[in-house]
C-alpha cells in the first residue's frame, strides 16, 4: 500500500483504516531493516508475533544472565544477546 499524500488512494481510506495501514507499514519496516543483529551481524529471526527480533545465536532469547544482571556477549564463539524491538513513535 502506497500511503504517500499524494496517492489519491490514501484520502479515500477512513481515519482507522489509516492508522492501521500506518502501524503496518511501520511494521514492515522494522522488519526490513532488522534482519541482521546489530551486535554480531548473524541473521535474526522474528519472535512474539511479529513484536521483536532475536538474533540467531541467542540461545536463551532474554540474553546472558549473570547475577540477574542481562549481559551482551560479544565473542562470536559465544552466543548473542541481540534483540531488537519496534520504535514507538508518538502520533499526534
């Protein structure tokens, strides 16, 4: 779905229609430019529905716990603690 305000589809949809189209296209786009973990570059996978990506190597999918303290592990021989959430914006 185009939602540029130049696209004569986009006046014709209701106001709901609009706010939906517009939480899934921000949607599609955090998966799109999510799909590497930012911590060690392996690929993620989505998780929760849709709600988060986890990075491949992330065995546990909260990260390292030492001391109930979440740790990132960096060491590519290790597992990773990459996790990777949707921006919240503010609408107005």
């Amino acid at each position: 779905v185009n939602l540029k305000p130049d696209n004569p589809k986009y006046s014709t949809l209701r106001m709901q229609d609009t706010a939906l189209c517009a939480q899934a296209k921000s949607l599609f786009e955090f998966h799109r430019r999510h799909r590497f973990c930012g911590l060690c570059g392996s690929p993620t996978h989505s998780d929760q529905g849709g709600s988060r990506r986890i990075c491949n190597r992330n065995i546990v999918g909260e990260g390292e716990v030492v001391g109930g303290t979440v740790h990132d592990t960096h060491d590519l021989d290790a597992q990773c603690s990459g996790i990777v959430f949707p921006r919240q914006d503010p609408v107005i």
